[in-house]
C-alpha cells in the first residue's frame, strides 16, 4: 500500500523510490505483482508519464485511508503502553475559547485525568488528524466540517456575527443582514477552503486562520461571517454584528468511531456535562 500510494501521488517511478528510500526495480515489481494479485490495471504507463486507472484512484482513495487507520493504531498501541496517558484534542485556532478553556479546567479536575496536548489547526484539519491517529478527540462546528465516519456529542448551539473594521459605517449597527453584509463592494467575504484544500471562485481573499483574517478585515481589505464565539476578545480596529438571519453554528465534540480510549471518553463525559 505505501509502494503504490507513493506512486500514485508522484506519478512517477523514479521519485516514488527516492520518497521510499529504495531501488526503483523492487518497487516496479511490488506494483506489478499488487495489479497480479488485484486482476486490474492500476497505473497506465508510457515512456512519458504514468497516469492513474479508475481503478487505481479507487485504490488510492482506499490505501490512503489503510494507512492512516494502521498509523492510528501504532500510535493508540503505544500510548496503551504507558502508565499516564496523553490525550490530544484537535481544535481550529481561534475557535471555542471559553468553552475550551472550561473544558479543559474541568477535565483537568477528574481523577486520573490524562495529560492534554492542545493541537491547533486550520480550517477543515481536525477531521483528517481524527482519522490518521494525530487526534483523539476534536471539536468540531456544524454545519461547516463534516462529521462522517466520526461519532459525535452535541456541545452547544450559537449564532453568528460579521466582523468589520471598527471604522465601516456597519460597525454601530445592533444587528445586520446576511445580504447587506456579502452585498458589500468593497469588503468582498473571506474565502474558506473547503475538504479538499480548495478555494470557492470570488473577489474576496483566500484565508485559512482567524489571525490572518482578522488582519485582513483590520486592513479593509475583507469580511467574514462567523460563530460568535470566535468574535469575542477582537482588537479595537474590529467590530463584532450579530448576523439576524445567519444560521445557527453547533459545536460537537468528535472522535474516531473506533476509539476505545478511556482517557478520550472521560473527556467527553466531562464535555457533555458542561
């Protein structure tokens, strides 16, 4: 699986073996022997490019997937081992401040509660470190990350606000619209990635943290709509509107379906109960 996974992502024999570290015959000969086993063709190659099958990017999704399970397992395997266990909880920078910082404090009350290592990511980065075992547990907002294969507990619903820069003549409103916010000219909407990586058409900036969006809108360059939670604490060159019509942002806390950590389920005990 690795063998192919690295071919199949260079396109490329040769650099698939320097990224393994071996020889390219072996490594030719295991692909070889792989589409034997598996009756189909996996990568088409002439003498100018190796491109994927159908079936091989079926493969690929499916080896992708393989290896980040056996990567989790290595890791919640050798965690088992030690006598005080560390939790790692994945939460997108910026998001979830009071919450988490509650959580954490009441966790930290337990007895025997684990050691909790705080992994701040990106936009839509929580979901892939659950799976690839870099995560034990996450917090999540719905409806903008996707929770599929992922089990979940509902933590709290909020609504939304638009952040301005503290000058705009929006930013004394008491309330605001959805449209009269992305109707603004000269403040085009942040553009989010989306699961992929990818970046939604549109004249606003493309961002993938709070720090470099707040900086952005600060400058009059941008706006955005977010969970209202995210807007508390701003520098005094931003405003916060609540948003009337936006819809409402659910937070979840959400773990590997496989999971059988104690550590992880005392933290989610503690979550739901707060």
């Amino acid at each position: 699986m690795r063998y192919f996974v690295a071919v199949a992502e260079e396109l490329h024999f040769g650099k698939a073996a320097q990224r393994l570290e071996i020889a390219q015959p072996p490594l030719s000969r295991a692909i070889a022997r792989l589409e034997r086993r598996l009756a189909v063709t996996l990568l088409e190659r002439t003498s100018r490019r190796v491109t994927l099958t159908e079936a091989g990017a079926v493969l690929l999704s499916e080896a992708r997937s393989i290896l980040s399970a056996v990567a989790a397992a290595e890791r919640r395997t050798r965690q088992a081992a030690h006598s005080r266990s560390r939790l790692v909880l994945a939460v997108k920078s910026g998001t979830a401040g009071e919450l988490l910082a509650k959580l954490l404090d009441a966790y930290r009350a337990e007895p025997n509660a684990a050691t909790v290592d705080l992994l701040l990511c990106e936009a839509h980065q929580q979901q892939e470190l659950l799976r690839n075992g870099q995560a034990d547990v996450a917090l999540l907002h719905l409806p903008f990350d996707s929770t599929a294969g992922l089990d979940t507990e509902m933590l709290c619903t909020e609504g939304q606000v638009a952040i301005l820069p503290a000058s705009h003549r929006l930013a004394g409103r008491s309330q605001i619209r959805v449209a009269e916010v992305t109707a603004l000219p000269e403040l085009p909407m942040a553009r989010w990635p989306d699961h992929g990586g990818s970046y939604p058409e549109g004249p606003g900036p493309e961002v993938r943290n709070l720090t470099q969006l707040f900086q952005l809108i600060a400058l009059g360059r941008t706006t955005v709509i977010i969970p209202e939670s995210a807007g508390t604490g701003l520098s005094r060159d931003l405003a916060a509107v609540p948003v009337l019509d936006a819809p409402p942002v659910t937070t979840v806390i959400a773990w590997p379906s496989q999971s059988r950590l104690r550590a992880a389920a005392d933290l989610i005990r503690v979550a739901t109960r707060l």
